[in-house]
C-alpha cells in the first residue's frame, strides 16, 4: 500500500459535524477537569442535543468549559461514526464507545509517527504507519489485536528519536511553564502536560509530538508560531 501522508495527516483533525457525539457520550468527565458534570463512560453529557450538537458550543469559553474545550479525539470520532451505526440506535453502544477509545489512541499514535515521519523519513516509520492503518481496520471490524504489543513498538521508535533532540521535555509536567517569545524548534513535547502554559509570541512551528491538544491547552496569541497540521485554538487572542 502506497502512503499518503497527507491525506492521513488531514483525517487527524476533527469534524465534529461528522461525528455522532462519541467524546461528549463515550468518556468518563469530572467537573474538576473543567467538564460540566460528573459522568460515568457511556452516559451522554446533558448538553448534547439529539443532532450530536452541543447545546452550549458558542458559550463553553464562558461557562469555563475548559475540558471540553481542550479535548480532541485527533479525528477518531469521524472514523468512527463512519464505519459504525450510531450508538443511539445500537443495542451494543458499549462496543462502539470501546472501539472509539482504542482509535482514539492509534491516531494519536498515527500523529507521533506522522510528525517523525516528516523529519526523519524512513522504512521503519512506514511500516509502522501502515501496521497503525491495519490495526485500525481490525479495531473497527471488532477483531481481536494486541494494542499494546504495538503500543510497545512505536513507543520505542519514538523515544529514539526524542533522544536525538537537546531539549528533550517528553512526559514532563510543565503545568504553566513560560514559553513566551521563545524559540521552541528544537523541543520534543511528547506527551508533556502543557496545561495553562504561556505560549504567547513563541514559535511553536517545528517543535516535534505537539499535539492539538496541548496546544488547546496552552495560552498563546496570534503571533503564536504553530505547526502546519494543528488549528489555532479558538480561544486564544485574535
Ligand atoms: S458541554 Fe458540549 S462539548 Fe462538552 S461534553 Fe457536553 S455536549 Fe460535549
């Protein structure tokens, strides 16, 4: 199979109006993450309407909806709501909310590797990119397979590659770090928590694994750099 990095690297941002609503029915919330109710996995949020819109969308800033407004399933809920019925008419919604847990977690693979793919393109980074596309089809037809087995794998090519970089902050905790007016090329974010990081006039553009959303959760401005394949956040200064 041939890849088209772009075409897979456009299916990773989100088309809520695609989706029938998976995040705001299939995740467990907790009003201290900036949710607007405590909720069990599998209960739809009390803001969302029957059209799998949210009631609320336009006012979450000012409600302090920050959780909603971070989240992103990195386009697993349009894949999803593409391949499978709607959990609202499926005796088996539990299945399908399982299902998009799992894809949620292969994009998100699907977008490290795509990011590293970029800079360092090689054999080993196609195979992976291609074993994440079979994977996925089998997630979705509900076959067995051993996510973790490649969870393993692609963790481990990508530290590698973190190892390469000086400013190296994977997995760190920098709730609230300054990044402002920085120069952010050379720095790996891999799974770093970014949450009310100040980001403003930073340039973001090249840094390696920054996902949409960290940068959701950051505060930055219009001057802001930013990588080619992330939004803007609609929420930060215009
Ligand atoms: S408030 Fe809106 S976006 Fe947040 S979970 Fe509920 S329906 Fe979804």
């Amino acid at each position: 199979m041939k890849l088209n990095i772009e075409r897979l690297q456009e299916n990773l941002k989100i088309q809520c109006h695609e989706c029938h609503g998976l995040c705001c029915v299939a995740l467990y919330f907790s009003k201290i993450d900036g949710f607007p109710e405590d909720k069990l996995a599998g209960n739809p949020c009390n803001h969302l309407l029957d059209n799998n819109q949210c009631h609320i969308y336009n006012s979450l800033k000012e409600m302090k909806m920050k959780g909603c407004m971070i989240y992103d399933c990195f386009g697993a809920g349009q894949i999803v709501s593409q391949k499978l019925p709607s959990w609202r008419s499926s005796e088996n919604a539990m299945v399908i909310f399982g299902v998009f847990q799992k894809v949620v977690q292969l994009q998100q693979m699907l977008s490290y590797l795509i990011d590293a793919y970029h800079i360092h393109p090689n054999f080993q980074l196609e195979q992976l990119i291609l074993e994440n596309l079979k994977v996925r089809e089998n997630v979705l037809n509900n076959s067995t397979v051993d996510l973790d087995k490649y969870h393993q794998k692609v963790s481990q090519r990508l530290k590698e590659i973190c190892q390469q970089y000086t400013h190296d902050l994977s997995m760190r905790i920098m709730i609230g770090e300054d990044f402002r007016g920085k120069d952010c090329c050379n720095y790996v974010f891999l799974g770093t928590d970014l949450r009310d990081a100040k980001v403003e006039n930073a340039d973001l553009s090249q840094s390696l694994f920054l996902t949409q959303i960290q940068l959701n959760g950051c505060h930055g401005n219009r001057y802001t750099k930013i990588p080619k394949n992330l939004l803007r956040p609609r929420t930060w200064e215009k």
